[in-house]
C-alpha cells in the first residue's frame, strides 16, 4: 500500500470515530464545562467506551514502534490522524500521547523503554513534562530546578508550574539543572514517579476553557540515579525534540479546528438571510470562507512538508516554529469568524465554537508563545546566534 493509501485509509477511520463516537458526546461535554455543572467531562463509561471502540478500530499505538507492539506509522499519517481528532472539542486521546513517547524513544535505556514506553503505549500510563517555572516558561533555559547526585540518588529541588496533566500522570519528566552551567548546558531530564516521596502537588490552576493545569513542588525528592533521561547536561536536544513533535501535532490539530469551524459557519450562511439576502451571497462572508479555506490548505501543506522532513530524518526546527505560530493563530481567527457569522448564536455555550475557539487560544501560549517562535524564526533568517 502507498503512504497515500494508507495515509487515506487511517484518515478515513478516525474520521468516522470522531463523528459517531466522539461529536455525539459534545453536548454532554459543553453542559460538564459550564460553572458549578459538578459532572466530569466524560464519564467513566464514556471514556472506557471510547477506549474500547478506539482500540477495537485498531487506533492505539499508531506512531509507537513495531517491536514494542506499535503501527510505526510516520508523521505524515500522523498529521492526517490529529487532524481528524481536532474536529472536536471532546478531548480525547489516542494512546500513547506522542511528545513524550518520542522522547523517551530518543534517549531513554532498554529498561527505562521496557518499564516506562511498554505500558505507555498500552494506554496503562499517563505521562507529564515539567519544564517551565514561575520564571521560566518562554525561556525555558532561565529554569531554577536544581539535581544533586547524593550517593546512589539525584536529590531534586524547585519549583515547576503549569503543568498538564500532573495529577493523572504515573510519570513525569522533569527538567533540571544539574551543575553550574549556565543557560541550556546543565539541563538534565529526570523521570519522577507519582507518589515519590519530596514530589508535592501544591494546587490546580483553573485555566481557560475550564481546564487545569497544575503547580508542583520537589523538596528534597530523592529519585534513582538510573532515573535520567538521556545524557546528564544533555537534556535540552530531547526537551526539543518533544515539543517540535507537539509542535507539528498542534498544526494538524489547529486545521481541523479551522475545518469545523468553517463548516458550522458555511452551514449557517448558506441558510440564514438578513436584509432579504443570504448571508452566504455577502462578500464579507465570502472573504472570511476565502480565507479560511486557503489558510487550511496552506497550513496542511506545512503540515505535510514538514512531516515529510522529518521521517527523512531532517531538521524541522523552523518549520515547527513557522507551524505553530501560522497554525495557532489561523484556528483562532477561523473560530471567531464563525462565531461572528453565527450572530448570538456563536457567543452561546451550547455549540462547540468557544470551546474550540479557547482550545486554539491556549495552544497560541503552550509550547511556546507565538512572539517567542517569531523572534527564534527571525533570528534563523537573519543568522543571528543563539
Ligand atoms: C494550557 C497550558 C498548558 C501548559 N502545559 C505545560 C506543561 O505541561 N508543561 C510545561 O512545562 N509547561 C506548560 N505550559 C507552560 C507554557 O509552555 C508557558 O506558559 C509558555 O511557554 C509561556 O511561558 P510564560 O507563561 O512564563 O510566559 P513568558 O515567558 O513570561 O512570556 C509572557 C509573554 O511575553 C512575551 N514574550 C516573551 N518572550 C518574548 C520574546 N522573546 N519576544 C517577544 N515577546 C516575548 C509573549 O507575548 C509572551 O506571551 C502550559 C501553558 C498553558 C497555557
């Protein structure tokens, strides 16, 4: 089969999980979002149901190599499968969640693979990284974090905030400085256990869209000397290696929610009339379809161009800066065209618009805020160091 078949074909399969399984649940998901509403947003038998049907569909594992019971399937296939999901507000999924597969795939030790990837891959673990802190987020090289080797163990001390996940992960991977080098040399990955003794959850940060991100603390955390990641001093090549990987899902991710955007809003023109005119035969919509619709497709061709580079094996560095500022800001423009389209109706709670609209908002900040990856694009352009 030709990585276009095949490309077409998984395309084709999470196309119809995220219409029969997962947009059925936007309702309940959107009334779960509203203030004091107490209900998760998936239940439990929702969320066992979506494993089922996506481990059933043969979608687990997808990226995770062969050996360890994965599809390998390359980023280009990839890109088709995270742009499918992002049609919906519904958050889910597929397992493994890549960045941190990817990483630990890099750099990490037969039995860190084994204990750690295996699992992961399974959907049996959560996983979350720490890298930024109270003064250091956009410029992650600035962080505090500190690792002593005390005997057989690193003594990790600081603090890390905003962090994803951090409560449900079984594992996070934490960055920190090891020694007294200054900027990126130093930076050294740990994998810290949940429960670790010194490992505090200090509170929830409610965040838009009624998610939460989390502040945590290492007081005197003793973890295994074995529990590096990669190379001591090391560990800012693999950090990066994992964001340009969210970095390209982002921008897959980001057309689909231009996708949905701009058909809640053709659907909408095509049928509402004011001043005895269809809104679809009014210019200013038209232009807003225009360009949306050509945004979508250049940023697929990005998309593609860059994940074609990087299953050769090449840089994708610029291109993942270039995607995630181009991608970010166009999914956020499309969902507030669509919203303006829709009248009163785009400002309700009730359709998925602000829920994507505040998906696409939060990803313009993490991994990087858009004026952090102009200044790096900038920066290439001129060949300007550092
Ligand atoms: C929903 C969400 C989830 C997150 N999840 C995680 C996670 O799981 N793990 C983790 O480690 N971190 C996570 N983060 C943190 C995220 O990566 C940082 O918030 C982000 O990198 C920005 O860092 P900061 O908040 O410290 O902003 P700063 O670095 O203080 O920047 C603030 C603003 O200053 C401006 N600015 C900064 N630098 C420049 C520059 N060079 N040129 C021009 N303008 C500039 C930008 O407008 C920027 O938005 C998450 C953040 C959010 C919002």
């Amino acid at each position: 089969m030709s990585l276009d078949d095949e490309t077409t074909m998984i395309r084709e399969t999470v196309a119809k999980f995220v219409d029969r399984e997962l947009i059925p649940l936007e309702p309940a998901y959107l009334r779960s979002k509203l203030p004091g509403s107490g209900h998760p947003e998936l239940s439990d038998a929702q969320r066992e149901r979506l494993r089922t049907v996506s481990k059933d569909l043969g979608l687990w594992g997808l990226d995770a190599p062969e050996d360890l019971g994965g599809h390998d399937l390359p980023t280009r296939t990839m890109a088709a499968v995270h742009e499918e999901l992002g049609r919906t507000c519904v958050p889910f999924i597929l397992p493994p969640d890549s960045p941190n597969l990817r990483m630990l795939q890099a750099v990490g030790t037969e039995a860190q693979k084994r204990k750690y990837m295996q699992p992961y891959i399974e959907g049996r673990m959560v996983s979350a990284i720490a890298i930024s802190e109270p003064g250091a987020g956009g410029d992650p090289a600035a962080m505090k974090t500190r690792a002593v080797l005390e005997g057989d163990q690193w003594v990790l001390n600081g603090r890390k905030i905003w962090i994803t996940n951090a409560r449900r992960a079984d594992f996070i991977i934490v960055m920190a400085r090891v020694g007294n080098d200054a900027r990126q040399g130093g930076i050294t990955s740990f994998i810290v256990e949940k429960g670790t003794p010194g490992f505090i959850i200090e509170r929830e940060i409610p965040m838009l869209g009624g998610e939460a991100t989390y502040e945590i603390v290492f007081e005197d955390c003793r973890i295994p000397q074995d529990s590096v990641l990669g190379e001591v001093g090391k560990g800012y090549a693999p950090m990066q290696l994992r964001l340009r990987t969210r970095r390209l899902e982002m921008g897959s991710t980001c057309i689909g929610i231009a996708r949905r955007a701009l058909d809640m809003l053709c659907e909408h023109a095509r049928q509402r009339e004011t001043f005895g005119v269809k809104l679809a035969d009014r210019q200013a919509i038209q232009w807003w379809v225009a360009d949306i619709s050509t945004r979508i497709h250049a940023c697929r061709l990005m998309v593609q161009h860059a994940a074609d580079k990087t299953d050769r094996g090449e840089d994708v560095r610029q291109e993942a800066s270039m995607i995630k500022v181009f991608a970010t800001e166009m999914a956020y423009e499309a969902c507030d065209h669509a919203m303006q389209t829709l009248g009163a109706l785009g400002m309700t709670l009730e359709i998925p618009l602000n829920a994507l609209s505040q998906k696409a908002r939060l990803m313009r900040m993490y991994e990087g805020p858009s004026e952090v990856h102009r200044q790096s694009i900038a920066r290439r352009v001129l060949g300007l160091r550092g």
